[in-house]
C-alpha cells in the first residue's frame, strides 16, 4: 500500500460513513448503504455531457460524484447545514445518535478531494431550492428524501421549481394490500424513524400534483441498510418531466 492510500484509508477510517464510496487508490468507504449494485435502478441517465444538475440531500456526496463521472457539466449538491435543520420527526431526535449527520460535510470534502471533484456543495434545505438563486437543472436528484420530510408536497414543488428538464425521485415505498393503485400514506413520527411512508402511486401523484406532465416508474427493488436484515429496504424510483 502507497503512502497516499494508506494516509486517505487513515482519514476514512475516522468517519461513519452513510454512503459507500470509491475512492482514490482502491479505498473504499464502509457506508450505511451500498448503492454500486443497484444503481442502474434510479433511472439515472447513462450520459450526462453539457447537463447542469442537482443532487438534493446529498449526505456523502455519492449521487452528486456518480452524475459527475457521466459527464455532466456542471453539479451542485446540497445539505442543511447543521442537525438542527434537519426536518426529523422531534420524538426521534432524542432516540438517534446524529453522527452521520453532524460530519456529512467533512465527509463530502474529504471524498470530493480524494476524487478530485468538482461538484459545488451548498448548503440548503430542500424546502429553501429557489430558482432566483440558483437558476435552474437538467437534471434534479432527491433520494431517500421525502421519507424524512413533514411536507414531502412542498418539497417536490421546490424540486419543480428549479428543473427545466426531469426530476428523479427515488423513496422507500409501501405495498398496502387493500389499497393496490390508489395513493396512500402512512404517517408514523413516533415508532418508525420518518414521517410518511408513501405507496408508489402516492410518490407519482407527488409528481403529476408538482405539476411534472409524464413520469416514469421504474421497477421496485430492495436496498437493506449494512447489516440490518430486518429491514428490506423497498424502493422505487420515478422521473418526472417537465412540459
């Protein structure tokens, strides 16, 4: 081992990570969640060359670096800024440990500069997206999002409000076997770590209402956090289009 991996792997290994992470020099970070297998399932284009995009909620950074190594032009990432503007549910905040949250933007530098990035991070709500400020995407990234949101509505029209080309939204969903096709919610807040916990009609309704004109949906699948088996983890994710 180099001394440049050795000294990166020193740095990584100081952190929680939430996202798995290839780095420089074949390190790789040990995050909550490992996206690599499964990340033809979020309806990513494959090529992004001279596209400006958006990556919402951004934690470690692997959605905005992934849209990078396709080409895109230009990548602004976003995140609150500290714990407290986290949109939690308030009986949880006194449940869970905010590590992952509180050294998100350590994390995102360290990675950005082993990777040799240049994605602009900024620190925003989703809720605070204003086209004024920041113009306007090709392509706006939100994933696992809305499940942490009191208002998922006014999120996607803040989503809405800064896309002139689609919006991929990609959520836990919920099977509710008496209502097949309908747009449901379960809302939770004390005994789940979330809000709402929406069916995929709901998540698309989200989108027609936004107002996108046509969405696609793709295939559910399963994303389990590292090493909880109790939890699956189901997913599906949606694009909206503009116009």
């Amino acid at each position: 081992m180099s001394h440049a991996s050795a000294e990166l792997e020193r740095e990584v290994a100081g952190y929680r990570w939430y996202h798995t992470l290839d780095l420089a020099h074949g390190v790789v970070t040990e995050g909550m969640f490992d996206h690599r297998p499964v990340v033809d399932r979020y309806l990513i284009p494959g090529q992004l060359s001279g596209m400006r995009c958006l990556d919402v909620g951004t934690m470690d950074g692997f959605w905005a670096f992934e849209m990078e190594r396709r080409g895109a032009e230009e990548v602004v990432a976003t995140d609150v800024a500290a714990v407290d503007d986290l949109d939690w549910p308030p009986l949880w905040r006194q449940r869970v440990d905010p590590i992952l949250d509180r050294t998100k933007a350590d994390r995102f530098a360290l990675a950005h500069a082993a990777l040799g990035s240049r994605v602009t991070r900024i620190e925003r709500s989703v809720y605070e997206l204003d086209p004024e400020e920041l113009g306007s995407f090709d392509v706006v990234f939100a994933g696992d999002l809305l499940v942490h949101l009191k208002d998922p509505i006014t999120a996607v029209q803040r989503l809405r409000s800064v896309c002139r080309g689609s919006a991929i939204i990609c959520n836990p969903v919920k099977r509710f076997p008496l209502g097949r096709g309908r747009a449901l919610a379960e809302l939770d807040g004390v005994n789940e770590f979330r809000w709402w916990l929406l069916s995929e009609t709901a998540v698309k309704q989200l989108l027609r209402a936004a107002p996108f004109g046509r969405v696609e949906v793709g295939r559910r699948f399963e994303l389990p956090p590292r090493g909880s088996p109790k939890w699956k983890g189901l997913r599906c994710a949606m694009r909206g289009y503009v116009g």
